[in-house]
C-alpha cells in the first residue's frame, strides 16, 4: 500500500548545517509531506536542530521559499507546499476595487485573489476553475481564472442607448462592469432611454463586451412600474409567475370535503380572529380563546395549511421553493404563492371555513404554560381586525370580542415579560412608511411602532414557534425510544462577535453610555438596558442600529444553535407558510413526526435552509431598495432645501446623513469637503482632517442642503451646510 514518505531524521551531522543544506532538507520535507502544515519547530524537530541559532535560520528559510512560492502561509506561522499550477474550483467574490477572491467550491483552504486583469469576463457569483500560481508581493494565493463553468446570472437590467447602427444596455457597474452590445434586431422593440433587460448570448475572451439580446422590456426611466421591475429584476427575482403555475392554482378545489373536516380538530365553534395590517390580504394566523372548565385559557394558534393544497415536487411547489420568500416592497408584495392561494384559498379570512395546522396552549391567568398541542384543524374566523382596530379596543376597553381581546392582550404581557427575563433583546426600531397615490408617487413619509396590538400578536407566534421546535429538538416525540432528535428546520441566531461588540461598547462610551454589562448582567441585558437609556434620545436611531449590527444575523439551519436574540434554547419558523417556504417545510416535517415517520434526509435539508437564508437576504436587499428609490423620488421635491440630521454612516469616500424629519438617507462626499485633507478613521467610525484634526463622527447632528436627487443610481447627494 501507497502512502506518505516520511522525512528521515538526520543524525548528530545536522548540527553543522549550513543554510544551503537546510533549504534543501526543508524543501525534501515538504516535498514528501504535500499535505501536511509544518511550523518552525515542527521542521526543527524533523530535521533534528536543536540551538536556537539553527532554529531562527528554519524561520528565514521559511520565509523566502514563501517569497519564492515555494510554499504558502496557510495561518500565521504555519507553511504548506505549494502545487504550482495547481486548480482549484471555486464562487468569485468580487471587490468594490474590480479584483475578486474565490471562494473554493469545498470549503476547504484559503480564497484565491485574482486581479482585475485576470478574470476572465468572470462576475460576481460566478462558479470558476482557477490556476492557482505565487506572487511574490502577496503572502497570500493568487490566481488566473482559465474558465467560467456556470454564470450565476446570465440577465442584467439597464438603461437602452441606441445610435444609428447598434445599441447598447447601460448596466449597473456594481453588478456588471461592462455594457452589453445589441444587435439592433435583438432590441425586442425596446426603445432608446427605456429601462430593459439583457440577456448575454456570447462573450468570448477576446471581446471587450458581451453580446446580447433585451428579454424584456419594462418601460420608461422614472415610471413605478418599469422602476420596481427593474429592481427586481436586479436581485434576481421574478416580477410575474409562469403561465403553467397559474394554471396550476387556478384548478385546486377550493371546496373542504366533510371526510377532511371529519379527520381534524373542530374549531369553528371556538371564537376566532385575525389581526393584522390594514392592507394584509395574505392572512397566515389566526387565533382562537375560550375558557376551559377548570378556569385556564386555552389559546389556539391556527396558522393556514398551505401544504394541504401544495404537493411536494408540484409546479406551485417548485416556484414556491425557487422564490423561498414573499418579497415585500414599498408598494407590492410579490408573494411567493399564486395570488389565488395566499390571498384566496389558504388565507384565512372571515367569515369562511378554512384548513390549518395549529399549536394550541393551555395557559393560566399568569401566562403560564401548562400543556401545548399540535395538530390539523379547521376553523371559522369570526372578525378580521387591522392592528388599529385592535389597539383601540385594548386602549379603550369597547369594541368587538372586546373581552376576547383584552384577555389575550394580559397573556401577551405575562409572555413577554417572561421572556424578558430569561434574556431576550427588546429591538423595536421605528418603521418607516410612505403613503403613496394610485401611480405609486410617494406623498408623504410616516412612522410606523410596533403597539400592544402588534406585540400581542408578536407573542403568540413566538410561542408556537419556540414551542414546535421544542417538540422536535427536546425528542419529546422519540420519548421512551432512546431515539436522538429528528431532523428539523431551525432559526439560529448566534451570540454577538465579541470584537464587534468591544467596538460598539467604545463608541457609545463617546455619548456617555455603558454597553458592557454591569455587575451580574448578561450582554443581552446590558443591552436592553442601554436601548431604554437612549429612547427618545437624538442618537436613539444611531445606537439602535449599530447595536443590531454588532447582532450576528438569523439564519435557517438543521443544526440548532438557539436563538440568541429571543434567549431561546430552540426555535423554528411555523406560523407564516404563505410567505416563507420554510414553514412549509417545517409543517411537512411536523406532521410526518406526529405521523411516526422517519427523520428525513439531513444533508439534503441542509441544503434547503441555505437556498432559503440566501434568498431572504436577497427580497431583504430588493425591499430596501425600493424604499431607497422611493426616498430618492419622494425628496426630489425638496432638492435645494435645507435639513438636519444626523450622520448615520462613515466610510472612506464620505459620509451618509439620516434626516430628522424624514429619515431618508443621503451621502455628503469626501470630495466636497474641501477645508481640508480628510482620511478615514474606520476603528473611531469617523473621518478626519489631516491639517486641522476636525472630525465628522458617526451620530454627530449636521446640517444639510439637498443637491441631487439621482433616480437612476437611487442615490441623494447632500451638501454639508456649516454652522
């Protein structure tokens, strides 16, 4: 059998080496050992050298067959052989500099940087076989790309230019660094200045700009249509749904057969409502109370059956999977579901029978929870109420299911505070909200807070959430069989990154506030305590949002890390599967336990979760744009006009200004600063002036004049106004 050589010890001879002969044994060492990481010492030891002299001279060696490219620096100290031309396969991650860094496809070894010039037409998210070579001005790997295997885009949105004889579509640079070329008999009608999408058809190394086609035309620069498709369009997501999925949802039987009803829980006798937006359509929960004889509360939480009707490997599943997330935009959702569903047949709206998968809850009068079931029911809601209409009747005490509503708003409380006491961070950051006419222009901003009537709402859902994935994580389903936990859907939420977290607590320290716990407190209670120190303080908004960026973010995962954030040991997304497919996928997996059914394929669900969190952040991204160019459109009224703010983000090309009355965001260039010589001070978020040492701080008040309003790039650009 083959197998690794190993190095030969060298005898009492080696104490006499010179340096030639120790390169020479060195490289013979990491010749015969390809795989292996050696450290000094480790050499040393092989090699048998014992003074220190000859140990320092290993260190220099190492060094220069570094700096020849004999071997790479896999960490600090530790040195590999390098296989010269060596491939490797791996994802681009392209820099705002135009150079990128693969990632490799396994997951195992360092990135590989490849400059500007050796990319080979490859962009952003593109999987890539790279030849791997040294250079010796960088410790680290770098690298040629001599193939594009698979585009993780192939369309692109833009602006058309047209001249007499050919075309091009203007992209997006941070998105696609070239224009691509049109034929002028592949514009599919598209006209000059229209927004578009292209599609590339060829690009071979040796031309400068794709070829391609436009796929579809979306319409005029400034129109709320053509803008909000070409920012989906953007990201990647769809604006319309394939023929054959309509046609799909348009055949599903609404009608519930009696032999369904006969196998479920009844609940249509129980009194029953919905709470939600006052522009909601996509009703996912609904919840039920009634009093039990021995005077506990029984609380049901019916959240809608969606996989009732939506078949595993069905086209509607297929879509829904592809889409893993309703995306909501300032004006639309663009929901993840066929309308006919999610605002139809699954949604759970009044007056109508309707199927759902439901966690039911006895609780007491404290809000203790004494027994939870799960299960397939059926229930009738009696009222829809808006979230206003709820919070009147809890302010005042009058209105429908007036006693239902108060009863569940004292458990909500009793929940909450619950849950505040074993740690859970209270983030309630105010929502901004346009109010927009029938063309989509936005008329005015608002604020929207989360009131006891969102919260009640809030409290419940968490309960059956946290609650679901204790049923599968704690193997209360697998009790008294020694089984281990099922496979199951998690939301993880990781502990802060300590260095994040010591930058954050040294900038507050500059507002006079202490974020590092006290005496016995957790993080999550330093926390807590320095967002109620700061509401209603002008730097409220500030240390709100650096306070959630020191936060790792919530992602789905088969493996259960707990959920930081809530200060819970288990937790799954249950109660939302019209808009997030992962609740569709827990609901499968649920009921398949409950059934006695074996636990699925784990790495396969794995897979699901990652396609699932990169898709949310993905509609995340597409929402804030859409809330970017609305700013953009609402303050192109205002251009000219003079605001305060607050400077809401620093980086090395200048600084982002939040508005007070507003807050919309707009950026006030490094370039415009022209009193002096600034340099940015990325430890201190702040930048300063070299000359006279005067310093623009992230959270400090300024004053600005609005000078562009670019639709186009979404972009304000503000000028600073000196006292």
């Amino acid at each position: 059998m083959g197998g690794k050589k190993k190095a030969k010890k060298p005898n009492k001879r080696s104490k006499g080496l010179k340096k030639n002969q120790i390169i020479a044994l060195t490289q013979g060492v990491f010749t015969n050992n390809p795989k292996k990481t050696y450290n000094y010492k480790q050499i040393s030891e092989v090699l048998g050298l014992k003074k220190m002299a000859l140990k320092q001279t290993v260190v220099e060696v190492l060094y220069e067959l570094l700096e020849s490219g004999f071997v790479t620096e896999t960490s600090k100290g530790k040195f590999k052989l390098l296989s010269r031309g060596a491939f490797m396969v791996g994802t681009v991650d392209a820099t705002t500099s135009g150079a990128a860094y693969i990632v490799p496809q396994d997951g195992n070894g360092d990135d590989i940087f490849v400059g500007q010039q050796n990319l080979r037409n490859a962009l952003n998210g593109d999987l890539v076989k790279v030849q791997v070579f040294a250079k010796k001005r960088r410790k680290s790997l770098e690298g040629e790309i001599v193939e594009v295997i698979e585009r993780k885009r192939e369309t692109f949105v833009g602006t058309i230019e047209i001249s007499k004889s050919f075309a091009f579509l203007v992209t997006d640079k941070k998105v696609m660094f070239k224009d691509l070329f049109i034929p002028m008999n592949k514009l599919n009608g598209a006209k000059h200045g229209q927004l578009a999408i292209g599609k590339i058809t060829d690009w071979d190394d040796y031309t400068k700009n794709p070829f391609g086609e436009i796929v579809d035309v979306l319409g005029d620069v400034g129109e709320n249509n053509a803008e909000i498709h070409a920012i989906l369009a953007e990201f990647d997501l769809p604006y319309d749904y394939p023929a054959n999925v309509i046609e799909a949802a348009e055949k599903i039987d609404e009608k519930i057969p009696q032999e369904e009803i006969n196998n479920r829980k009844d609940f249509r006798e129980i009194t029953t409502f919905t709470i939600d937006p006052k522009d909601a359509k996509d009703f996912d929960d609904a919840l039920s109370l009634q009093k039990l004889p021995n005077g506990n509360w029984q609380v049901g939480v019916h959240i809608a059956d969606v996989t009732h009707y939506v078949t595993p490997k069905s086209v509607i599943d297929n879509e829904g999977y592809e889409r893993a997330t309703s995306v909501y935009l300032v004006d639309r959702v663009v929901p993840m579901l066929p309308e006919r569903l999610s605002n139809g047949i699954c949604s759970l709206r009044p007056k109508e029978e309707k199927l759902c998968f439901s966690v039911v809850f006895e609780l007491d009068d404290e809000a203790s929870l004494l027994d939870t079931w799960y299960g397939k029911t059926v229930i009738y809601s009696d009222r829809r109420f808006t979230y206003e209409e709820a919070q009147d009747i809890i302010e005042t005490g009058e209105g429908d299911f007036k006693e239902e509503v108060l009863t569940l708003d004292k458990l909500a409380k009793g929940l909450r505070k619950q849950r505040f006491a074993n740690g859970a961070i209270s983030f309630e950051r105010v929502e901004v909200k346009f109010d927009i006419d029938k063309k989509g222009k936005p008329l005015s901003v608002f604020f929207k807070e989360s009131k006891d009537a969102n919260k009640l709402i809030e409290e419940f859902m968490l309960l059956a959430n946290k609650r679901v994935a204790e049923y599968i994580g704690k193997k209360e389903i697998s009790k008294g069989r020694g089984d281990k936990a099922k496979t199951f859907v998690y939301r993880v939420h990781d502990n802060p990154d300590p260095d994040k977290f010591e930058n954050f607590a040294r900038f507050v320290r500059k507002f006079g506030y202490e974020a590092m716990p006290l005496g016995e407190e957790r993080i999550s209670s330093s926390i807590n305590r320095l967002l109620g120190q700061v509401e209603g303080k002008k730097e409220q908004n500030i240390i709100e949002t650096l306070a959630i960026r020191t936060m790792a973010k919530a992602s789905y995962s088969t493996k259960n890390a707990g959920h930081y954030g809530l200060a819970f040991k288990h937790y799954s997304h249950f109660t939302s599967p019209i808009r997030r497919y992962p609740d569709m996928i827990v609901h499968r997996l649920l009921q398949s336990y409950l059934e006695g059914g074996r636990s699925a394929n784990a790495e396969k669900t794995e897979e699901h979760c990652k396609h699932c969190s990169k898709m949310e952040i993905t509609a995340s991204e597409a929402e804030r744009a859409s809330i970017k160019f609305k700013q953009v459109e609402f303050m192109k009224e205002h251009v000219g006009t003079e605001f305060t703010g607050v400077i809401s983000g620093v980086t090395e090309w200048g600084f982002y200004v939040e508005l007070d009355e507003n807050k919309c965001e707009g950026m006030v260039s490094i370039r415009n600063l022209d009193d002096d010589f600034y340099r940015f001070d990325e430890d201190n978020y702040c930048i300063v002036g070299r000359k006279f040492n005067k310093k623009y701080q992230l959270g400090d008040p300024v004053k600005v004049l609005v000078a562009k309003a670019n639709l186009i790039k979404k972009q304000l650009d503000f000028e600073l106004i000196s006292e």
